[in-house]
C-alpha cells in the first residue's frame, strides 16, 4: 500500500462515528486499485465507499469498492457505467449512494448514478442542470442534496450557481447564485 492509500484510509477512518481510536497509525488491508480524483464517501452502517477516480497514466476509473473497518477488508461492487472523476458523491439513504458529475472523456459531465448497495446496481437519474466538476454534494437534514461550487468546461470556467436535489422525487430546486465562486469545497451541516 502506498502512503498516499495508507494517509487516504487514516483519513476516512477519524470521520467514522462512534469510533475511538489510539494516536498511532495502523496497518489496514491494502486497496488493490490505487487512484486519485476519487470520491470517498461514509455509508450509514459506518463503511466506506471510493468511487472511480483516475489511474496513474491517465485512465478513468470505473471502479467503486467499499472497506468494512470492522472486518479490515475491501469489496468491490458492480462498476460504475460511466467511468469519472472530479465527481461528488453522496449517501442519500442506508441503501443508497449518488455520484454527481465530474470529468469524463475530457470534459466536465451532468450524469447522476444512483448506486443501490442491497442490490449492487447503477441507475442513471435525472442529469444535473449543468456539467459540473470539482463541487461538493451535501447532504442536508431534510435528505435532499446541496450541490455546490465546481468548474464548468471549457477551460475550468467558474460555476458561480448552487441548486438542490431531490433524491426521493429526482428532481431539482431552482438554481442559486453564490456570491462567490468555489471548488473543492466541503459543506457540514
């Protein structure tokens, strides 16, 4: 495992609640598809799913895997059609994930997956108002999902707008204007 996977999982393992841990790094599984451009993502049962991503050389990823801390393992599950990255994803139930834009084939992308993890299946959704990349997707308390911030292609164009989406009805709010433009943001609520 490179010290890049090894810092990555650490990460991911201090945002997982409920959980206390010792002030020494430790050893975990080793993940088998090293990338970046990833999204990393906490699931309600406290695992963890890393969605696409980009290779070394080049190549998007398609790859989703989910690391259980309680077994110290990795699965992978069914790949995501569309292989991307700079994306945004977010756990919008306890069965189910959505992976918002991101780049694919050169430029920034609209697509929305839903990745049901009881059945282990990709839905394409109703896609973005814009192609979007670099964002953030927040859940907030009332289940829908703020999107927000990102570059707009050609030429990492600013996206100076935010909108909300619905995952129970698969729809969108109307389009706000942030007073500044944001990538690579994250939003708590």
């Amino acid at each position: 495992m490179t010290n890049f996977n090894k810092i990555t999982l650490f990460l991911i393992l201090i945002f997982i609640s409920g959980k206390s841990f010792s002030q020494n790094w430790i050893t975990t599984a080793s993940n088998d598809n090293p990338r970046m451009y990833h999204s990393i993502t906490l699931l309600n049962d406290d695992r963890v799913i890393v969605v696409g991503g980009g290779f070394v050389g080049g190549d998007i990823a398609g790859i989703a895997e989910i690391y259980n801390p309680e077994t110290d393992s990795w699965t992978e599950t069914a790949e995501l059609p569309v292989p991307v990255l700079d994306h945004a994803t977010a756990c919008t139930s306890d069965s189910t994930i959505h992976v918002f834009g991101g780049t694919a084939d050169g430029g920034s992308v609209d697509n929305v997956w839903e990745y049901n993890l009881d059945t282990d299946t990709w839905t394409q959704k109703t896609d973005m108002p814009i192609d979007i990349r670099e964002h953030t997707a927040t859940v907030l308390p009332d289940g829908k999902v703020l999107i927000a911030g990102g570059y707009r292609d050609p030429a990492y164009t600013d996206n100076p707008w935010s909108f909300v989406y619905d995952p129970r009805t698969d729809t969108y709010g109307a389009n706000i204007n942030l007073l500044t433009t944001k990538t690579n943001i994250t939003l708590l609520f």
